[in-house]
C-alpha cells in the first residue's frame, strides 16, 4: 500500500512539474503548443525518473529495450493526451463554457491533459515496466 500511494504521488509531481514548464514556455516564452508540451513533459519524465530510480531496483541494467519501453511508454501517452484527444477537449470545453476567453480555454484543456498523460502514464509503466510490481500488488 505505500509503495502505491509513493507511486501516485510521483505522478502527481510528473503532473506539477509537466504543468509548470508547459505553461512557462508556451505562455512565458510563447513556445508553439506542441514543443511546449514535449519539453514540458521530457521535465517531468525526468524528475519522475529520478524520483523512481529507487523503486527501479528489479531493473538491474538500462539495455536499449528498457530505455526504448520507457520512452515509449511517453511517447504514446503524449500523443494520447495532446495530440489526439486535443480537438475534443477543445469542444467540450467550449461546449460548457462558450464564453470563456481563449487563453482560459487553453490552459484548462492544458490541466485536463497533462491529468490524461499522467493517469495513462501511471497505467503503461505499471503494466509495461513495473510488471512484478502489479503482481505483488495483488
């Protein structure tokens, strides 16, 4: 039960830090949307790299399979939240609140994806780099 709440709470931190650098470039200095959110997401994937490397002991070595499974583990998680459910997010949004300015509207689509690549993050890595963890969660 701790190793899972300590778990949770690094993707939570993932989702701060992510959060904070996509909104420091794109807002701060006007980064274009999609490098906005892969440089802010590759800051929280290190900080969450660093974070887990204690729980990453199974992992003895770093061969290119492992790196290859961490990364892609991002990759489609970023693709997921940022790039293919963006345009519904954007109408749901302006659905519920059609009066919103557009720099509100962004940020809150923002907040709802980088919530989406966390979740879908948390989920991949349990399943595709942690698999004895999930196991002895059981």
């Amino acid at each position: 039960m701790r190793q899972r709440s300590t778990y949770i709470l690094i993707g939570v931190g993932n989702l701060l830090i992510g959060i904070g650098f996509i909104m420091l470039l794109l807002h701060g200095l006007k980064w274009p949307y999609i490098w906005a959110t892969f440089v802010g997401n590759a800051c929280g994937i290190v900080w969450s790299y660093m974070v887990h490397r204690p729980y990453m002991n199974h992992i003895q070595t770093f061969s290119v399979v492992v790196i290859g499974k961490i990364i892609g583990v991002y990759l489609v998680s970023h693709v997921v939240a940022f790039i293919v459910i963006h345009p519904w997010m954007y109408h749901i949004i302006s659905i519920g609140e059609p009066n919103w300015e557009p720099k509100l509207q962004l940020d809150v689509v923002l907040f709802m994806e980088a919530s989406i690549f966390t979740m879908l993050s948390i989920v991949l890595e349990k399943i595709i780099l942690f698999p004895r963890v999930v196991e002895k969660d059981r």
